[in-house]
C-alpha cells in the first residue's frame, strides 16, 4: 500500500493506530479525497502479530514504544513500564486482544463533557453495531456485518468454566456476552470478546480497515514515518514535518490533518508544534501557536495488579489469548458504575519486583493469575516535554496510585480476586496459592505498590470539552486552531471504564464520519 509520497494530500493521519487505521481506511472508501497514512513503525506481517496465542512477546519488541513513567512514590518509587504499539494497527496489533466496549456511564460522561449526543450512549451502540462482526449470541446492542471480526475464544481453559461457576457466589452475575445489555449493568462475569477471524488469526485494524482498501489510488500508507510536528501558519493546520528513512521531509494537507498518535506521542507532537500550555512552550524556546493548557495533563491508565497467583493441579498450557475471563464488579455498592476488572492471566504474572520475591514458575502452564484491575482511577498524571526537539524524549508522570480512593479500591480487589482463588468452584484447579497469601496492613499496602502496573492503556491528555483544560470540543476539533483534529485515547474525558481498543475503534469511526461531513460528502459507511 506504499508508495511514492507526493507532495500534498486532502487528508494527511498521523499515526496508524487503533483510530488511525479506521479513519484512513473509511476516508479513502469515498475515492473523491485523497489520504496520506504515517505510521512511524513497521507493516506487522509477523507471527507475534498476528498469532493471539503469542501477543505478549510484542512488549519490549521493535513493535513496543517502550515508555516508562518517572518513579512513581504510589508505587514504591518504581517506574512503571508504559508498552505502546510503534506498528501499523498500533495497539489493536499487539495488545491481549480482550475487545469491551465500555460501559454507559462512559458515554453518558463523553456526552455531558461536550454537550453532544454523538458521544452519547445510544449512539455509542449504534456505532459499535455497525464496526462489529459479532458471531456470538444474537442480541440487538450487537452488529453483525461491519469489518471486525468479534468473537468469544474456542475451547477456553477449564479454569474459566470454575471461574464462571465462583462469580455469581460473589455477587457477580454471570452472562453469556459483556458487550450488550450488561453494559448498563452493576457488573458481570464472561468470556472475555476477542477480535479474532474464523481461521484464529488476530483482526487489528490494519487488517479490518485498511486491507480492503490494498491498491486503490485514494489511500497512501507510509510505514517507518516518523511524525515530528504539525505546521501551522495563521492559526491554520497547513502540513506535517515526519521523518523517513533518516531524512526530514513535509507534506503538505489541504484540507485537514488527523492526530491519531495516542495518549503520549499526540500531546507532544501538538506541544511541539507550538500547541499547549504556553509558559511550558516558552520555556522550551518554542513558538505559540495557541495556548492550550490541558495539553498533557489528565494523563491516565488503568491499573493492572501482578497479581493473585495460583497454581494449578493439573498443568494447562495458555489457550487462545491467554486471557480468556474478565469481570467487572464495585468496590463499593454506592458507585454509579464498575469500577474494578479483574483479567485471568493463564500463566504466573507478577512484576519485576514480585515475580523473583515469590520465586514465580516460568512455565506458563504450572499457574495462573487473577489480577486485580482498577478502571476508574482518580489519580492523573502529566506528559512534558524535556526539550524543544522531536529527538528529545517525553516525561510521563503517571503519579499512579497517588489518590488514597485508589489504593483503598485495589486492595479490595486484591483480597476479592485471593478469596475467588480459594473458593470452592477453583478447588478443582487450584493447588496452592503461590501470591501474595494472607496480608493485611501495612505489608499489604506494601505487596500493593510494589505488584500494581497498568493494563497499557494511556488515555486523556487531549481531552475533548467544554472547560479551560479542555484541548478538543465534540467535533474532535483542536480549539483555536483550524483543519487540526484529534482522534485517538488522548480525546477521552476520562478513561473508559474497561480496555480500551473498542472505544478507540469508535472514536475513529466517529471522526471519519465528522470529516466526511466537512468535506461535504455522503459517508456511505455510516448506513451499515
């Protein structure tokens, strides 16, 4: 799909991510604009890419942006690694493949936060029904013809079956599909979606949106492009700096430029453009272009726990993804929604500091993990820039665990997820548990931040609204600056409240139908 880059283009994405694959692939449908993709990583025609069993072995790979956050005092002073997709279909091509479309407390919030009704709850589904090629059961929140293939995992581990059988002794129905009418729910326990095609093979974005469109002469995909910053003139998106193939080139974009980088790499292309807050711009020695302070700040993520560990009596190896059960449940009764997602691990997981102190198996199939999961943190962290160059690296300041009202949620889960091992539904399975055992007080607080990492979903800091920190406003439109969108986690008020590739999908689906319109031109997608 790559080919000689010319000089300007209608439509020009940064980024061909989760979002970015989307909008690309739907623009370039309408055959009258042309589009120009740049994803700074590679094709991803590999095994780990497209193999689910085999996921995990893209973290730290060439396909990883391996970012880490500065210490964090909430986790002990540890610096928590921050996996990213540097690979075409970003995250969607080397995340654990679990697809939850967030609940509709989510979109209700996205909907107040902008005061439009595209965001809203009812139009959430709609989009989701027509993205979905749901081949589980039938239910009318899911679609059935759209470009990705979703589907529940083959033959999951016998653990799943005891899983499915404990929950409900713990106050969490068990239902057969997590994405429909339990998306208004309390909480619920399942097989986790996976966006898997009938032959097992994984479906990113990549695949879904842009394949179809292999050979047509409206799309341009140029991987190992690297975005340095947007060029603006006269308070007007104009063209892209990128670099390829060691050498600084533009391109120029007549119409509009789509930031689709995600939540680290599009505050600092905008910062870097001259876009955020303008004494931390000044004091890099770059220009203003227009003063947005919410430009990286808001910084968030979901908190995975490594975790509660278990061993089996049997041996089984991983099946499909290897992580094929999640659940969502409260913390507390009195919240408005879910705000904890615990993910079966199928093999020992724990983090650099607990895995060697608890003398973790290696063997994938000796053990297993119930990892506690928050999805409603109240800390927020902040990206910065370290200096006024591309080549400089961002700070991330994940300030993880900083609220008490997050510490106080995952050491629930943690003793939720430890009585769910020991329950009599797992005896059958279980052997002993290997972590963390009884803790209380202070040395669980401790096991806590030294286990606690995220799920790898870094959201929030270009966040569309309606107040002074907000960057975008409904319409993904980046205020004071014309024909410069923002589509991709970074636009989320607050992160969606379970993982976050389906929701991405959809904000990719909701810009190519914003752009569309302001092109003027029939999105024949949207009838789906």
């Amino acid at each position: 799909m790559t080919r000689t880059v010319q000089a300007s283009y209608d439509i020009v994405i940064c980024g061909g991510g989760a979002a970015g694959c989307v909008i690309a692939g739907r623009l370039a449908s309408l055959g009258d604009v042309s589009v120009l993709l740049l994803e700074a990583g590679g094709p991803g025609d590999v095994a780990e890419v497209t193999d689910p069993k085999i996921w995990m072995r893209n973290i730290g790979s060439e396909r990883d942006w391996r970012f880490a956050s500065e210490p964090c005092a909430g986790l002990n002073g540890r610096r928590a690694p921050l996996p990213m997709g540097r690979v075409l279909g970003g995250g969607s091509s080397v995340n654990g493949l679990v697809w939850a479309r967030g609940h509709k407390a989510d979109f209700d919030l996205w909907e107040a936060e902008t005061g439009d009704a595209g965001w809203g709850f009812d139009a959430a589904v709609a989009l989701y029904r027509r993205i979905e090629a749901w081949d589980g059961p039938p239910s009318a929140m899911r679609g059935t013809s759209g470009p990705m293939p979703i589907t529940l995992p083959k033959d999951p581990a016998p653990v799943v079956g005891g899983l499915l059988d404990a929950l409900p002794g713990f106050g969490v129905p068990r239902v057969e599909d997590h994405n429909a009418e339990a998306m208004a729910g309390d909480g619920c326990c399942a097989v986790a979606n996976v966006n898997v095609a009938p032959d097992g093979t994984r479906v990113s974005t990549a695949r879904a949106y842009l394949a179809p469109r292999r050979g047509e002469p409206s799309l341009t995909v140029l991987t190992g492009a690297t975005v340095r910053r947007v060029r603006i003139e006269g308070g007007r998106a104009t063209g892209v700096e990128y670099e390829a193939d060691g050498e600084i080139r533009m391109v120029e974009a007549r119409r509009q430029v789509v930031l689709s980088l995600g939540g680290v790499h599009t505050p600092k292309a905008l910062m870097l453009s001259g876009v955020g807050d303008e004494s931390e711009l000044k004091r890099h020695g770059i220009s203003v272009a227009q003063h947005l302070p919410g430009v990286g700040r808001n910084f968030q993520d979901h908190i995975l726990v490594g975790g509660c560990v278990f061993e089996y009596r049997t041996p089984e190896p991983p099946r499909n993804n290897s992580a094929e059960f999640t659940f969502f449940c409260k913390s507390d009764a009195s919240l408005p929604s879910p705000d904890l997602q615990p993910m079966l691990e199928e093999t020992a997981f724990g983090s650099e500091v607990t895995g060697p102190a608890y003398g973790l198996p290696v063997d994938p199939s000796l053990a297993f993990t119930l990892a506690p999961g928050l999805i409603r943190p109240k800390s927020r962290g902040r990206v910065s820039l370290t200096g006024p160059r591309p080549e400089d690296p961002v700070r991330i300041d994940a300030n993880f665990l900083s609220e008490e009202a997050d510490v106080t949620a995952l050491r629930i889960a943690l003793e939720l997820c430890r009585e769910i091992g020991h329950s009599d539904a797992l005896r059958p399975f279980v052997a002993r548990e290997l972590m963390p055992g009884p803790l209380a007080g202070a040395a669980q607080l401790d096991f806590l931040r030294n286990a606690a990492g995220t799920y790898f979903h870094q959201s929030c800091t270009a966040k569309m609204g309606r107040d002074p920190m907000a960057v975008v406003d409904g319409g993904l439109r980046v205020y004071g600056v014309e024909n410069l969108r923002i589509a991709d986690a970074s636009v989320m008020p607050a992160i969606a409240g379970g993982n976050t590739l389906a929701p991405c999908v959809l904000i990719g689906e909701r810009a190519a139908d914003l752009i569309a319109a302001d092109l003027g031109l029939p999105a024949p997608w949207s009838a789906a």
